[in-house]
C-alpha cells in the first residue's frame, strides 16, 4: 500500500493520524490479509482513536485469529464499548469462541461475566443454546448476566425459541439450591453461639455469604420466571416480595400464586412464602420440611459444591476454629484443580494441630 510508505514522510500530526485510520480501515473493510500485521502494530499507538478504530477494523475484517485478542479488550472500561461493536460483527461464528473461553479456569470472572451481553446480540438459536449453558456456570455472577441477556436476547429477537422445559429444569434447579443454601446458613446460626472468638468473625462471613446467596438465588427464580411468563408481572410481583410493607408482600404471593401453573406453584410458592418471613426461622425450615444439618454434614455438602467463595468461607471457619478434626477435609482439597482452594487447603493444615507441618 503505498498509503503506508507515505506515512513515514507525513510531518503534521492531525494528516498522520487521519492516513493512520484511512489506512486501518481499508484494511478491516478490504480484509486485506496481508496486511493484518499492520492491525497488531497500529494496536500499539499511543492514540486511544488509533486503537480504536483497530478494534473496529478487527471485527469488520471477520478473521476469527482477532477474536481472543478482541475479547482481551473487553475489559478496559476505555475499549470495552468498542471491542464489544467489533465483536458482535463476527455473528454466529464468535459463539463458539465464548463457548471455548468459558470452558477454561483461566479467564478471570470479570470477563465472563462480560460475554453474555456478546450474544444478546447474535440472532441465532446458537445464542439461546450458549446462553443457557452459562445460566449452569458455577459462578453466581456469570449465571445472574446469562439470565438477564437471555431475556434482552427474547426482546431483541422474538422469533427466536426459548425452551419453556430448560426453563422450567433450571428453576425446579435454582429452587434445589435455594432450600439446599437455607438449611446451611440455618445451620450456621445456630452454630454461632458455640464458637470461640477468633472463629466468630469467620462464621459470620460465612453466614452474611450464605444470605448474600439466598437473595441471589431468589433473583435468578424470578429471572426464569420472566422467560416462562410475562416479565412485566413477574418483575412486579418481585418487587412486592422484597417490599417492606407485609399487605404488599401478600398481594405479591397471591397474584403469584393465581398465574403460575399447578405444577411450578406446587414448588414455589412455600420458598416464596419463606422468603417473606425471616428465611432462616425454625418456621421456614418446617415449613420447607427441611433436615438440620451437623456442622460435619453442612461443611461437607459446601465443600463439594461448585462455590468458590463459600469453600472458601467454610475453610476460614475450619481454620480458624483451631480444631484438628478438619484436617481430613481440608486434605482432600488438596488435589482440588482450582489454585485458590489449593493454596487456601495447603495454608489451612500448615495452620491445624497435628502432623508437624500439616503437609502430608
């Protein structure tokens, strides 16, 4: 391009800069290939519009070798509208890119949390299947941005179809969790008053996550709910459920409870019902038929869950109680494939009573 040796006799800045995007967008829209390393070295100006315009480029040259270098751009709050316009271009095709990211434990949560929005924007059921894949992430966060896209995808795209049986499986799922995540932090409470001090503050993190989890899992029922009814009145009835006022929190149920179809209000409505009156009572756990479980049987059941944050909770409770008797557990998170919990595991029993060192 003879555009590009002429660059190097430019002297005024504003004319470089205007033949750096002349030049960068010839390439993207002419998809010239072999031209696409001079894409990687304008990437490098110094001119945020320079990089830019290479993002824009990037995704109008449809050349897939771009995209995880897109995704990386994601990120910066600076790049991240732009990166986000570049790599909806590539349609379809980018889906099985995020698919492949979200596979792997080496991409931080910020940036998945990111993807979703990707698709939202992709008319192709390929986008309802990646979605939905990610409503089953093992973090909260990513599955809570899954739902919420999943609905902007419904309004986007009508005639796209959302499957009213995954629905339906992942709130009978979601409501699993929610009664499994009440009987823990019941448990927890109870507890509490039976800890030394240097273990108190590490229960209590505990219970405020367990809660914080609760709220979340509530929230994602209803995002599911808004798939499978109109999201207008589920958005209401759910602002009426966490309303203060009760006569508004009983009118929330009721009209619930009169549009939700036999089978799903025979499971909903006694978790909503416990949502409403002080979730972690005696009464809500009766009322659910719920087992109290041994602090053994909680930490068990936590520690072979898919939370990363509450295993990690539940170790700092283990540690910090100073007894032996948890050594076994943390010993099994050893070989966990997560670094985190490793460490955390490994850290833990140098800290425990019994064999010198805690390593085993």
């Amino acid at each position: 391009m003879d555009k590009i040796h002429y660059l190097g006799l430019l002297k005024d800045a504003e004319t470089r800069q205007l033949y750096k995007i002349m030049i960068i967008r010839s390439i993207g829209h002419g998809r010239i290939r072999q031209h696409f390393p001079l894409l990687d070295r304008f990437l490098q100006d110094e001119e945020l519009q320079i990089r830019l315009e290479v993002l824009l480029a990037m995704g109008d040259s449809e050349e897939t070798a771009f995209i995880p270098v897109l995704t990386g751009y994601l990120l910066a709050k600076e790049t991240r509208h732009t990166a986000k316009q570049a790599l909806i271009q590539f349609g379809p095709a980018l889906l099985p890119h995020l698919e492949a990211i979200a596979s792997h434990n080496i991409y931080p949560t910020e940036l998945l949390r990111l993807l979703p929005s990707l698709a939202e924007n992709i008319h192709s059921p390929l986008s309802v299947n990646y979605l939905f894949s990610m409503v089953r992430h093992t973090d909260v966060s990513v599955r809570l941005a899954a739902l919420q896209s999943l609905h902007s995808l419904k309004r986007n795209f009508p005639d796209l179809h959302v499957s009213e049986k995954e629905t339906i499986r992942l709130i009978i799922q979601e409501t699993n969790l929610y009664k499994d995540t009440l009987g823990h932090l019941y448990s927890q409470k109870q507890l509490k008053d039976q800890d030394k001090r240097s273990a108190q503050e590490a229960r209590q993190a505990l219970t405020s996550l367990l809660e914080r989890r609760l709220d979340g899992t509530l929230e994602r029922i209803f995002h599911l709910l808004g798939l499978r009814y109109s999201p207008g009145q589920i958005n209401t009835v759910y602002e009426g459920i966490k309303a203060e006022n009760p006569d508004v929190r009983f009118n929330a149920i009721e009209f619930l409870d009169n549009i939700l179809e036999p089978d799903l209000k025979k499971i909903l409505i006694p978790i909503i019902e416990s949502a409403v009156i002080d979730p972690a009572s005696a009464t809500a756990i009766n009322q659910l038929n719920l087992t109290v479980l041994t602090e053994a049987e909680c930490f068990d059941q936590l520690l072979n869950g898919r939370d990363e944050k509450v295993k990690l909770a539940v170790m700092h409770v283990m540690i910090e109680s100073g007894d032996a008797i948890h050594r076994s557990r943390l010993a099994s998170l050893l070989h966990s494939p997560n670094s985190r919990i490793k460490k955390a595991a490994q850290e833990g029993l140098d800290l425990l009573p019994g064999r010198e060192g805690g390593r085993l």
